[in-house]
C-alpha cells in the first residue's frame, strides 16, 4: 500500500501528475460553479449529518464553495466561515507535497511545523464543537 501511495506522489510530482491535478481541480471548480449543491439531490450529502444530525466542520463547504465561486462572499461565510481557514491551508500543503522547487521546500518546513499542523488541527476541533453548539446560530 504504500508503495503505491510513494508512486502517485512521485507522479504528482511530475510536470505530467500537475497537469493531471490541475485539470482535475478546474474540472471540480467547474462543476461547482455550474451546479448549486443546496439544489439538487445528486450531490453527495455528509454522512456524519446523516448519522448524527450534528454537523461536521465541512459541512455547508459545497455550497460555500459554490457562493464563492459566484462571488457571493458574505452567502459563503454563512454557510461555512472555516472555508476561509482550511482552503488556503490546504492549497498550501497540496502545493508543498507536490511542488519542486525552493518555494515547495520552504513551504514543506511550514506546514508540516508542530506549531502549525497543530494550529490548524485545534481551530479544526473548535470550530466542530462550537458549530455544534447553541452559541452558534
């Protein structure tokens, strides 16, 4: 298994497994600028809602998504203000898993820093508790 898991990341590595992430991105972002996720039935729906009737810390992040997309910010931050959080962090660590070069090494040192990783996993956790809270409306 991990074999496997070193392949695809050496292939994402490549200036090919880009091209393959980007189109796969743009093909995502597409999809989600054509298709409101709040209206139709097809689209996948959280499991953990589902189970719980709680919501998951991404919950709201499709429709989210698709507010930004549109550019309709304040819509977003209603469905899911962590979006703003976890997005560019995210990004941040796609690019320095995958990324070459001094700019994804640098970047590698970051996001895989204690502090950080660790940051970003405690406003993860509040941010799951605090949603589910009557604090939060």
């Amino acid at each position: 298994m991990r074999r496997r898991y070193d392949r695809l990341v050496r292939f994402l590595g490549t200036s090919c497994g880009r091209g393959v992430l980007l189109l796969g991105a743009g093909a995502l972002a597409l999809l989600y600028y054509r298709i409101d996720p709040g209206r139709t039935a097809w689209m996948p729906q959280c499991v953990f809602r589902s189970l719980t009737g709680w919501e998951c810390p991404a919950c709201g992040g499709q429709r989210a998504l698709h507010a930004s997309l549109h550019g309709e910010w304040a819509a977003a931050l209603r469905y899911n203000p962590f979006l703003l959080v976890a997005l560019p962090y995210l990004a941040a660590v796609v690019f320095a898993t995958f990324g070459t070069g001094r700019r994804a090494l640098r970047l590698r040192a970051w996001v895989r820093h204690p502090w950080v990783a660790g940051t970003y996993a405690a406003l993860f956790f509040a941010w799951w508790i605090v949603r589910n809270t009557p604090l939060w409306p």
